[in-house]
C-alpha cells in the first residue's frame, strides 16, 4: 500500500481536486484500488460523490452517456470520512492517525489523505499525519504571492521532517503559459533552494468544471474522463503518471 497526500498549507492551492483527480486516475485508468480519506472536520468528498450520484440516475446525464461509450479499468475508488473521534483526540492522535490508515492496506493500493490546510505547529493535524504515514506529498502552486510562498514554506518543513516531497505548477492561465521565461524564473527560486519541481504544468480548467452537466467535465469519482482531460488539459495523466512512478519507486524500496 501507498499513502499519499496533495498539500499546501494554503487553502484553495488545488489539493482536495487533484486528491479526487488523482484517485480517478489510479482507480479507471490504472485499475488500483484506490481509498480517499477525507481528514476536514466538515467532509466534502462524499458530497462531491453524491451530486454524480444524481447525475447517474439520468441515463441522458452527459456522465452517464460516457461511462457507456468509455469502459473503464475495473478499479475501486472509495471515499472514506476519518471517524471524528481521530480528528479530535489530543493524547494519541499519531498512533491513532497510524493504526487507522495502516488498517487499509488489507482493501486498497493506495491511500489518499486529503487533509485540512492548516500546518501551523507541531500539534496540528495535518503536520502529524504527514509526518507519521505518507509515503510522498505533492506540493500545488502557482504565482500568486501567497500561494508560492506557502508553497515553499510546506515543502522547506516536509523537507525538515524528511518526507519524500515534490512540487508541481497549479491552476496556471493560458496567457502566463505562454510566457515560460516568467514562469521559468520563479520555478529556478525553489529549484535553488534544493526543491523537486516537475515539469507538468497545470493549467486552469475552471470553464471544463462549469460546463459539466452541459458539454464536458474533467472531475469525476467515477471515472477516468480522458476524452475532456485531454480537451481540457493533457499536461494532467502526465503529471499523474509521473506522481504515480515515483510514489511506486519510494514504496519498492
């Protein structure tokens, strides 16, 4: 089993996305078993499952016209809310955090923690489950100010608490693709500082999202829509095969 995690401890930088991009990725187009386990106080993942729910009970829904043209591996992907008791506790919350997702290596491949954005102190929850069970985080930025230097400062502590980390450019428009020289120098800042940047980046497909019920979609828990992923964004099954090697080359060892 693998246990993965996207984190910024900026809120908003694409994390809790590409936790269910991601895990539609490993479950229909790599046929994993693949679990999300959802750490927020208040779950959001299952109501994300739950409104496809209701676009699957309309045989005409655009989803449920594609999952019938478009097989998909026989993979698993199940959305799982961690018990509120483990949020909560204070005195054994590592062990807890531990014992509860080492339990899932029994169902799944991989595991992936979508977690709060908080990372403050020692004592926060997200800090102590990366430090006590991943196996590898993918740090998401982009060039807002705010976002860049969360960014950093994530993976400067990851890096100080020796978790295998990588950075991966997020939610960058058409207009500031094409200027790779202003990107290039902001990426050149955190490979000097000794950070892991892969070359995927990811643009912003906001309008894919939007069009869902009426043209094409990109987010699915039920599916690997490689069609409009690659409409919308083909640098995305790349990105997520390159996360996919390196995470099965640390796990191997």
């Amino acid at each position: 089993m693998a246990v993965f995690s996207f984190f910024n401890e900026k809120g908003g930088s694409g994390k809790s996305l590409h936790s269910v991009l991601f895990g539609s990725y490993l479950a229909y187009a790599r046929g994993a078993r693949v679990c999300l386990l959802d750490f927020e106080f208040v779950p959001r993942l299952e109501k994300t499952r739950k409104n496809e729910d209701n676009f699957l009970s309309d045989e005409k829904s655009v989803l449920s016209r594609y999952l019938a043209s478009h097989p998909q591996e026989d993979g698993v992907l199940d959305i799982v809310n961690v018990p509120k008791e483990i949020l909560t506790e204070r005195v054994n919350q590592r062990e807890k955090i531990s014992d509860y997702v080492s339990d899932m290596s029994t169902k799944y491949d991989y595991v992936i923690m979508d977690l709060p954005a908080e990372f403050s102190t020692a004592q926060s929850l997200s800090f102590i489950a990366l430090q006590c069970i991943v196996d590898m985080v993918a740090v998401p930025f982009d060039y807002t100010p705010t976002v860049f230097t969360c960014a950093a400062n994530t993976a400067e502590v990851l890096r100080n608490i020796s978790v295998p980390t990588v950075m991966f450019w997020n939610k960058v428009s058409a207009r500031y693709l094409k200027r790779d020289d202003f990107l290039d120098r902001l990426e050149v800042r955190l490979i000097d500082m000794g950070f892991d940047v892969l070359p995927h980046r990811i643009k912003y497909f906001q309008k894919a999202m939007r069009e869902s019920k009426e043209q094409f979609f990109v987010v699915s828990t039920y599916c690997w829509p490689r069609r409009y992923v690659e409409m919308s964004c083909p640098a995305l099954e790349l990105l997520y095969s390159c996360l996919k090697e390196r995470l099965d080359a640390i796990v191997a060892e």
